[in-house]
C-alpha cells in the first residue's frame, strides 16, 4: 500500500483514437518500439472493415516496387504518400505479417493475401500481438472530444477522459458507417482548425439504367475493361479487370479504378466506355453509388496541413494522422490498406522521436 503514496497521475505516450487497419498496425509499432499507448475503438472489436476486405480475403498489400506503387496511385496522393511508402513499403509489410506467423499469397500480378484466405488470420494476429505486448484496448469505447492542453491532450469518451502527450486520430473514412467509421476524426480535425476536403465515394459502382445490363444482375465477367473518354471520345484514362453486372447499373475493379480517377479529380462530366462480354457500353451520365457503399472516401483532412514526413498536424503539435481519416486514396489491389499501415507506422516514428526530444 505504501506504493500508492508514491503515484503520480502520468500521461500516456500516445493515444491511438481508431482500431481499425491503421489504428492496429501503429499499435504494433508502438508495441515494438516500447512506446506506451492505449487504443481506443468505437466497435466492440478491431479491424471490422478490414473483415470485410476483398470479400472477406484481405488483399493487404501489392508486391511491386515503390515507384510502381506510387505510379499506380496517381497524384495529387503519391507525391505527399511517397515518404510514407518508401519508409514501409509493400515488402516489409510482408515481412512483418510473415513475422507474426502468417502465411502468405501472391496472386500473379502481386496482390498479396493471407495464405488462409480469412481477413481474419491477420485481424486476430494483430489482436493476438497486442494482447501479448499489453497493449490496452478501450473497445466498445468512442472517443467524444478531442482538447489541446499545455502538456498534451484530453481524449474524452462518455464516461472517462485520458491524459495523452500524443494523440493519432486513424478513425478512418466515411463509407460502411456500421464498420465504426463515421467521420469523427474528420469533426475532431476541423474542430481544432484543419480543412477537410470535401468526402466523396472512391471505388464504387456506376448506376445506369440499361435494361439488358440488369437482366444480367450477377454476371461477372474477368476481363472487362473501362475508358474515360474525353470530349472528342478519346481515352484520357483506362482500366483492365473485373466488370460485374448489377441490378443499378455496372461494378467491378474496371469500372471502381476508373470511378476513383475521375472522382479524385472532379471530372464526373466526362463519358466512359466499358466493354465486358463481347458488349460495350458508352456511358455519359456517371452517377455513383453511395458514400456509405463505397472502397473508399475520397477527401478528409486536408494533406496540406499534414506534414509527410511525421504524419504530424501542421496546425497541433502532437496531433497526428493515418489512414482514410487523411485526403487519401488508392486505386484496387492492396493498395489503400498499404496506404492506412505505412501513414501509421511513420506516425509512430515520429511520435517516438518527438518523445525523445
Ligand atoms: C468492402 C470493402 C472492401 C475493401 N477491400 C480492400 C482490399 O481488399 N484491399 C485494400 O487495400 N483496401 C480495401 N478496402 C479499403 C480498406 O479497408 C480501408 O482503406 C482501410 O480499412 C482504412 O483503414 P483505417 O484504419 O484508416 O480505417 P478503418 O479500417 O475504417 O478503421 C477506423 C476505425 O476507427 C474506429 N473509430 C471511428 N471513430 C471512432 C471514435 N470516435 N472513437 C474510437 N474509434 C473510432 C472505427 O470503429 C474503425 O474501427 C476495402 C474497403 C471496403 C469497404
């Protein structure tokens, strides 16, 4: 008992407000790095939109060079994401993953999956590490407020407040809300000064009312392809892959990386061509599906007040970012869950030399 005399009410290193994809990977980090930290997840359990993840298979990562994946990716995200990516690039998250004993598959073309084929061989591996490393796990547990104070921060919920010198806001984006992502590090970031770049859907479907392509709801077809086509009917942009056949209109990888791009730069005037099937269709309204039903959110904190480097607040010391909670966003393949780990791991590089300082 005489110990209590000597408590003292301490800060934890780092709080880590979101359990999802990014919110995991930088508590294992910090486990690693013997960082203290406390995560703090909305959901009764970690990682439910990475449960979800190509179907259930969690396609992690895509095994090709740095410059391929950031090429891949596209601008205005891979110049600010290639600091990020080559600090934690595809190989070392496999590497990682095969340290926690997970086995591993290549597809051809370098997607990666778990060898098991269950997103959640590598959810419960995280679980298991954090578990292992002691790491807390506030679970079932949403953060409500956010406050800047003199030596850090209060992170509020409904019934307690911590006290945390850092905080990493990995809350995640706006679609699948009931998988715990809602937008509330999006609120918090504004609250304390950030733009927020307008959220909208990345890597969703086209709705298109054609008769004969709802007939054929459920039709999948492997080697689709889409266009963007500019004014004069040239193709400004294209991509290869799975087109599949819905009652609104058409899905797939195709159409999803196609969507994205024209998405992320605000082209939703322009035309597509898709062909699957032996059928080509040309398509000039382009109305997506939903936010909510989207891969991802295009938009969230500005990267303009996101240093690259640290994932650091440019506007709160202390305060940082990773993940779809940041203006984001890649294309089909591994690649935003890749893009969620390595903004987490350099957030906590960065926290740990902030506490050295
Ligand atoms: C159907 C589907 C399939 C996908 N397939 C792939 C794929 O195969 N490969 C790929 O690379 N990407 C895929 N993605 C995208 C990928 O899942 C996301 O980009 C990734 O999960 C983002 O990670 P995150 O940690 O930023 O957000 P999330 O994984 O969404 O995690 C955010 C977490 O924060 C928690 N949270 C939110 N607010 C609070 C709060 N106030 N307090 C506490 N906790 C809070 C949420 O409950 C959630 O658990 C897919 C997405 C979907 C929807």
């Amino acid at each position: 008992m005489d110990n209590l005399k000597k408590l003292k009410h301490e800060p934890v290193p780092l709080a880590i407000i979101g359990g999802g994809a990014a919110g995991m990977f930088a508590a294992a980090v910090a486990a690693e790095r013997k960082i203290g930290c406390l995560v703090f997840e909305r959901k009764v359990r970690l990682g439910a939109k990475m449960l979800m993840t190509a179907n259930g298979r969690c396609n992690f990562t895509k095994d090709v060079p740095v410059a391929t994946f950031l090429r891949d990716v596209g601008e205005p995200v891979a110049s600010w994401a290639a600091a990020a990516l080559q600090s934690c690039p595809p190989q070392s998250i496999m590497r990682g993953l095969k340290s926690l004993g997970i086995r591993l598959r290549r597809m051809p073309d370098g997607r990666m999956f778990p060898d098991s084929g269950q997103a959640a061989t590598i959810v419960h591996a995280f679980g298991d590490l954090l578990r292992d490393q002691d790491v807390p796990l506030c679970v079932n547990c949403p953060v409500t407020g956010l406050q800047p104070v003199k030596n850090g921060f209060i992170v509020a919920t409904a019934h307690f407040t911590v006290w945390a010198q850092n905080v990493l806001l990995a809350t995640g984006g706006l679609s699948f809300p009931k998988t715990g992502s809602v937008g509330d590090g999006q609120d918090f970031a504004r609250y304390l000064g950030h733009r927020i770049e307008p959220c909208r859907a990345g890597l969703t479907g086209l709705e298109i009312r054609d008769r004969a392509i709802a007939a054929q709801t459920g039709a999948r077809f492997e080697d689709g392809e889409a266009h963007v086509l500019d004014a004069t009917g040239q193709t400004v942009f294209s991509a290869l892959g799975e087109v599949e056949c819905e009652d609104w209109g058409l899905s797939g990888a195709a159409v999803y990386n196609c969507q994205r791009w024209l998405a992320r730069h605000g082209l939703n005037g322009m035309s597509m061509r898709i062909s699957f099937g032996g059928q080509t269709r040309t398509v000039r309204a382009l109305i997506p599906r939903p936010l909510k039903e989207a891969i991802v959110t295009i938009g969230g904190v500005s990267r303009e007040d996101v240093d690259p480097e640290t994932m650091m607040s440019r506007k709160v010391p202390g305060l940082f970012f990773a993940g779809e909670v940041l203006d984001i966003d890649g294309p089909t393949g591994g690649y935003n869950l890749t893009l969620a780990f390595a903004t987490a791991r350099a957030a906590v590089v960065a926290v740990q030399n902030r506490l050295r300082d």
